[in-house]
C-alpha cells in the first residue's frame, strides 16, 4: 500500500505516471467485476479519468524540463492522483443516480465544489462509487445496484452508506475517497474496512453539489489510508463557498499541507474525556471493548490524562439525530416526483397519480420507510412537539459538547458498536441497522469533527488470504470463500469545531506506532 505522499515523490521522480495509476484501477475493476463474489465498490469509471492522468503526465515532464517541478507541486499538491466519488456527489457530465431507480439516466450539469476544488489540485475523478439509497444505510446493502462487500471478507458489508468509496480505497482501488455522512456513514464503513474516515466540522466543506438528505447534518468526508491522506484533500477541498451560505473557512488549513504528528511532549499534555454513557452500553462489542481499552491505553502510556466523563444528554442522541433526519430527508426528497427529471411512470391519471406511481416504484424500501416516518413527524398533529423536541436536544448537545471542550482536548469513544456483520444478517431489521450509529450521531448533531482510526481487529478465526494489487502495493485480504469474522475496529478521536489539524496530528502520531492497524492478523 503507498500513501499519496510516496506516490507523489514517485510521480515526481518519474518512477510511476498517472496514467498506470489510473489503468491499473481500471484493470482491477474489470477484473473484479467477473469474479466469483465482485466487490461492487465501482459502479463505473468515467470515461475521461485516463485522458486526464495523461494530461497531468504532461504536466509534469514539462515541469520537469523546465525545473518548476517543485512550484507545480506545490501549485497543485494532488496532481495526478485518482481518486473514488460517491453516487450523490455531481461531476459535471456524469451520471449521478444516489444508487435509486429514481434518478436512473440523471446526468449532473455542473461539478460539485469538492470535486471542482480537488480538480484544481490536479486530482483526478476516477469513477462513481455505490453507496446505499440517498445515503439511508449503514451497510450499502440498500443500493439498486446490489450491495458492496467488505474487502476484508466479502462474505461482509462494507459498512454504509459511504461504503463503495471506502471499499475501493481499503481495496487499493483509489488513493483516497470522497463520501458523504449525516449520522456516520464516512466513519462507520472506515470503521468496517480497517482505513481512516474524516467528518468534517459542518460547513467546513461545501455541500454545492451534494444530493441533500438531512441538510443540517449532511457533510461531506474523507477516507485514506493515512491521515496524510485524509489532510492533503481536506486541505484543497475546505473553505466558503459562495454557492453555500452555511461553508466556512478552516483556521488550521496550512498545517494540513505537510501533516506533522503530535510530539511525545503534545501527548503527554492532552487531555481526553471518554462518554460514560458508550462504555456502559450493551450494544457493544467484547473486542470491540478490547480494541478500545487497548487504544486507551496506548494514550495513557504517553502520558495524556484520560477521564471518564457523564454526559446524560448523549442517551438521547440517536432519537434526536433519527427525528431531525427523517423529518428533512422527508422535506428534501419531495422534489424526486417524476416530473422534473428521473425516472417517471405515466400512469395517465393526473399529477397526484404520476407522483404517487413514481414514487412508490421509484424509491426503495428503506427510502420509503424513512419518508413515511418523517412525513409523520412533520404532521400537523406532531410537528409542534416531536420535531421541536428533537431540536431542543440537539441544541443542549452543541451547548454541553461546546463546554466540554473547555476542559478537554479530545472525546475518545468506539467509532461502532460492533464491527463488519454478515450479508443480509441487518438488512430486514431496521431498528437493529440504525443502532450501528449509536456512537456516531452526537458528532453531527453537535457539527464538530470526528475520526475514525483504524486500531485493531476482533479475534476472529482466521483469515484465509487472498491479495489484491494496487498502486505498486499489495493488500491481504480474506479470500472470496474465507471464513474468517476476524474484521477491522475503527476508535473515533473527535475534537471542537475547526480541530481537524490537531486530530489528524494526534492520528498520524498513533499511525506512525500502529501501521495497517485496521488489518486483521493473518493466523
């Protein structure tokens, strides 16, 4: 496995090109797509990914000849670099469907920010990933596409709804991905698939050009390999945005550019609060318990005071966050009603019965649940309590998590309950699949930003590997017929609004100790 920073030197060096970065992504999808159990992470790969590794090929020789090498890279830090997009996120002239029959043949017209901002660092758009249905999964198992499967065991989800973009980086199918969460589906499937998954603070990027499922909690994410790989994306994507009244600037911007982690010194002076509410529940993992205390640990060892801290409101967080969500993605996926674009049945009735016909065929089960519930909320006869209530706690969780951070750096808490679980083993028991948020949810409700860092593995059986090859690297993996429920456990470092530099220092010091910790141990 490369980073993007060894990629860059070998780029810079000569050694690679972009276009055998891009190919070999390709290759690897065409072969995947005919085999036995196919990952499902790519949906496609657009059809200008590699006339623009050659461009950026060019770029670079020139630079070369003409010694600005060093000013071109620094001009555009991501030249060359591909990277994997979500289903809801625009690229202009690309199909966009957010993974629904409804939006079947939907072309995007313009670019979304992040991706027209990661162009002008000189990445490179490398295909449209699966994702659950308008982001409304844990699993990527609610996609008309099929669902994704774990790279790690495919026997296992990839975790959602984020999951294609995270499969295809834990896969080395692409060096970082872009996704997007509302309760935790960046960090939930880098939690699943052993890589680092970055949610923003809200507003930090800019939601131009992202399908909108709960507005005020939608963000978009990152996930790599590295926190390097998460930092140099992040640093090229953040800031306002006119077309986003809710963007805002990133203080800590520049130290994202060249990631240096937190000295022995920084770790000794941090503080840590850990929810006694999370430790308590019985939704969690044993090992998922082990990996925690093992990660808490580590912190205590370096010298960080680490406390545990009561935070009641936090029990409340998952009923809030499902109110507040349900009731906009309601409001939101109003527009979807065959008529102005997608897919659209004629039943030649009327408007009211296009739109009923529409959208009973077009949206899925699990799209329709969540409409159904949120229409009910907003009712007339619940929409003065319900909702209202939903934001009164929201709002005390902003106020309680903002005075926390008075007193301490970092929050450290399981990014999931538990790791990857089976195929189908969630899917009809959807009371079970939102519980998989239960640690997430108070960081978007609190819109401060959170990591998932992969820390370590259950104890599993096993794995019975395979490999796969990507970007000069190999990655083991449980064979397509493995038994192995040894999977990866992501631990959540999340910090105050415009923290992501300091986060992702702290990561990095973790990382440069526990390389590949996300990977199970090959018995």
């Amino acid at each position: 496995m490369f980073s993007i920073t060894e990629i860059r030197k070998n780029l810079k060096a000569g050694k690679i090109t972009s276009a055998s970065l891009v190919r070999k992504s390709i290759d690897t999808y065409e072969k995947d797509k005919e085999s036995q159990l196919p990952l499902n992470a790519f949906l496609e790969m657009y059809d200008d990914a590699e006339t623009k590794a050659r461009a950026a090929d060019e770029e670079i020789e020139n630079a070369r000849k003409t010694g600005m090498l060093e000013k071109l890279f620094e001009q555009k830090p991501l030249l060359g670099i591909p990277f994997a997009n979500k289903d809801n996120i625009s690229a202009k002239g690309k199909r966009l469907t957010c993974s629904s029959k409804i939006l079947q043949g939907y072309v995007a017209p313009y670019n979304a920010t992040v991706i027209s901002r990661l162009e002008a660092a000189g990445a490179i758009p490398l295909g449209r990933c699966n994702q659950d249905e308008f982001a409304m999964g844990s699993s990527t198992e609610y996609s008309i596409y099929g669902p994704t499967r774990n790279p790690i065991n495919r026997a296992y989800v990839s975790g959602g709804s984020s999951g294609g973009s995270t499969a295809a980086v834990a896969s080395n199918q692409a060096l970082f991905g872009i996704g997007t969460e509302t309760g935790g589906s960046v960090r939930l499937p880098a939690s699943y698939c052993g890589v680092y998954g970055l949610k923003p603070t809200y507003g930090v990027l800019s939601r131009w050009g992202v399908v909108a499922y709960g507005s005020s909690l939608d963000q978009v994410g990152v996930m790599g390999h590295t926190p390097s790989d998460i930092a140099i994306p992040l640093a090229a994507m953040c800031g306002k945005d006119f077309y986003d009244d809710t963007s805002a600037d990133l203080p800590d911007r520049d130290k994202l550019i060249e990631l240096k982690p937190f000295t022995e010194t920084e770790l000794s002076s941090l503080k840590i609060a850990i929810p006694k509410q999370f430790l308590e529940s019985k939704g969690m993992d044993p090992d998922v318990g082990i990996v925690f205390d093992e990660t808490r640990n580590w912190f205590s060892e370096k010298g960080a005071h680490v406390e545990v801290v009561d935070l009641p409101i936090l029990e409340a967080a998952i009923a809030s966050y499902y109110v507040i969500a349900l009731s906009e993605a309601a409001s939101n996926l109003s527009r979807f009603d065959g008529i102005r674009y997608g897919h659209r049945v004629d039943p030649g009735e009327g408007y009211d019965e296009l739109y009923i016909h529409t959208r009973s065929e077009g949206f899925g089960p699990e799209v329709k649940r969540r409409i159904i519930i949120g229409n009910y909320v907003l009712s007339e006869q619940f929409s003065g309590t319900t909702y209202k209530k939903g934001m009164t706690v929201r709002a005390r969780i902003q106020r309680e998590m903002s005075e926390l951070f008075k007193s301490y750096d970092l929050v450290l808490c399981p990014t999931c309950p538990t790791a990857s679980f089976r195929l189908g083993q969630k899917v009809d028991d959807p009371l079970e699949m939102y519980l998989s948020d239960l640690f997430t949810t108070f960081v978007n409700l609190a819109r401060i930003p959170s990591l998932s860092v992969p820390a370590g593995h259950t104890h599993g059986s096993g794995i019975k590997a395979g490999v796969t090859k990507g970007f000069g690297g190999e990655f083991n993996t449980a064979a397509a017929t493995g038994k192995s429920d040894s999977m990866p456990v992501g631990i959540q470092f999340a910090g105050p609004m415009f923290s992501e530099a300091k986060i992702l220092r702290i990561a990095q010091a973790w990382d440069d100790e526990h390389p590949g910790c996300g990977l199970p141990i090959q018995n």
